[in-house]
C-alpha cells in the first residue's frame, strides 16, 4: 500500500536535493512509510513543511 505523499513532486526533488535537512526528513519519513508507521509518517509531512517554508520566508 502506497502512502499518499511519500514522493517528492519535481520541485520538492529541487529543495531535497539542495538542503541536507530536507533530505535527512524525507528520509525519515520513507524509513516511517516502509515500517507502516502513518502516525510517524505525518510526524515527518509537518515537519518538511515547517522547515520548506521557513527556507522560504529566508531565502
């Protein structure tokens, strides 16, 4: 079972792959998809878009 929003779409890719604490929280969040764990899996969405628009508001 696929879980919604675990793909970076091409834009989030840009940001990953730009930012180490983009990649180190997406990487959190596949390790939280592939266990199952969709509590930890949200943990991880509002957390990368807690910090993707702070780098906005700084950038």
């Amino acid at each position: 079972m696929a879980i919604s929003g675990s793909r970076p779409t091409s834009a989030a890719a840009s940001v990953i792959q730009e930012c180490k604490a983009c990649q180190d929280l997406e990487r959190g969040r596949m390790q939280a998809a592939a266990a199952r764990d969709l509590s930890k899996v949200t943990d991880f969405n509002v957390l990368i878009a807690r910090h993707r628009a702070r780098r906005r508001v700084t950038s």
